[in-house]
C-alpha cells in the first residue's frame, strides 16, 4: 500500500552535478540501465531538498511536515520492455533525511527506503553552508555556494537553458530498496520549472569521493543548481524490476 499523491513546497532545492567516464558510471547501475551522456560525459550529482507543507493531495496546509533530504543520483536511459521505446529518469542508489517518518515510512507509504541523517545548514537569500552527516556513517556530504548569474566556464553544459533541460526531463527516479529484485518508482511534477546557478566554492561527497569506487579523473564536479519556493507533486510510478 502507498500513500495517494503527496503536496507541499519545495523551500530550497540544490542539483550538485558531476561530470564522470560512462564506463565508471555503467560499473555501479543495474544492468538494465545505462548512463545518459551529454557531450560524452555521464551525469551524477546529489539532489539536496528542503521539503515543507508536504501533505496528501487536498489535505490542508496546517497538517504538512517539513525535511531535509538528500539523495545521490545519476542520470539514466533505459529500454522499455513493452514498447521497446528509450526512457529517461535518475537511478537513486542513497536516500537520507533528517526525518523520522520518513525514514519510517520510505519503502513501504512512500517509495524509497530514506536513511536517517543529521543536517547542519546555514542559509540566506543568496549563499548556503550545508552538511549532512549519516547515521550510519555511510555517507556525508558537504557544500558551500553562493547564487550566480552564469555556469562555471568548466562545465560540459553551455548554458543555464542547456543544464535546465537536462535535469527537468529526469522527473522519473527509481530508488534502491531492501528488495535487491526491485526499484521503487516516483514522479516529481512541479508547478513551474526555474532554476539558477549556485557557484561552488567547497563540494564534498562520500559516495563521489569514493576511491574504491572511482579512479582518479573518473569523476569530477561540473556544476550546481538551486531551486527556490516550487509548489510540486510526488505521485507513485510503477516499480521497476531488475533482472
């Protein structure tokens, strides 16, 4: 059983992008899925989001919660084994949320298994401090950015537009659950779609830094993102069946 479609706000939204080799990226996805390139370069990244007045569909604000979550992701292609039509969305191999119902509830209400994590963050209009810490002591990530008008000069994408394009299409994730057959499937429909530059000037992660993972030069930070006050939607995809 899985709660109905999911309402709220999305307070702050960040995409910290990396650029890696597709082989190294193909290394660590299930088999049916494949890295989507742009320019030759595989996309991984983190999506760290502030969630607030999040509540069922038709539910009155008062009775939202709010959270902070973050979730290690990658962009991929796969083949529909119906249709046999190419699709697109992001892998989720890492959940986290400073959030007990949702650690309680992700994977059973609600899709995606959600670890419990410890959040420190300084904010304000315009520069964020953020760090989160697992409680398991599996993952940890940290960032410092300021908005900006333009990408890095460095980043495979040529313009903001490019980038946007790219991530706005990856609605469709499919997260890593204690059943090793299977993928849990969500749909974020957002009200409007606009986002802006975050300059990074310190980005860290675990999972990225991971050189039991990657080889140096496998993977490295492209660019950053920053969503502001969405209103958006999560409704429930079918799940996805490894082989």
């Amino acid at each position: 059983m899985r709660l109905p479609t999911i309402q709220g706000i999305i307070k702050r939204r960040i995409l910290v992008n990396f650029r890696a080799e597709p082989n190294a990226i193909q290394r660590i996805l299930p088999s049916q899925f494949r890295p989507k390139l742009h320019n030759g370069n595989a996309i991984a990244g983190i999506c760290l989001i502030r969630l607030e007045q999040m509540r069922p569909l038709y539910a009155p604000e008062f009775v939202g919660l709010a959270s902070e979550n973050a979730a290690h992701r990658i962009a991929v292609l796969w083949d529909d084994g119906e249709t046999g039509e190419t699709r697109e969305g992001v892998y989720i191999n890492r959940r986290d949320t400073d959030s007990f119902i949702n650690a309680a509830v992700g994977g059973t209400l609600f899709p995606g298994e959600h670890h419990k994590a410890h959040f420190d963050i300084e904010e304000s209009e315009s520069e964020i401090n953020f760090a989160m810490q697992s409680n398991d002591q599996e993952v940890s990530v940290e960032i410092k950015g300021k908005i900006e008008d333009a990408l890095p000069e460095t980043s495979v994408f040529s313009s903001l537009a490019e980038a946007s394009n790219f991530f706005e299409a990856g609605s469709l994730g499919f997260s890593v659950t204690r059943d090793a057959h299977s993928l849990d499937g969500v749909t974020l429909h957002t009200k409007e779609w606009k986002v802006a530059p975050l300059k990074i000037s310190f980005v860290r992660s675990s999972v990225y830094d991971d050189k039991n993972v990657f080889s140096k030069g496998e993977i490295q930070f492209d660019h950053a993102l920053i969503m502001q006050n969405i209103k958006h939607e999560w409704h429930n995809a079918p799940s996805f069946e490894l082989k």
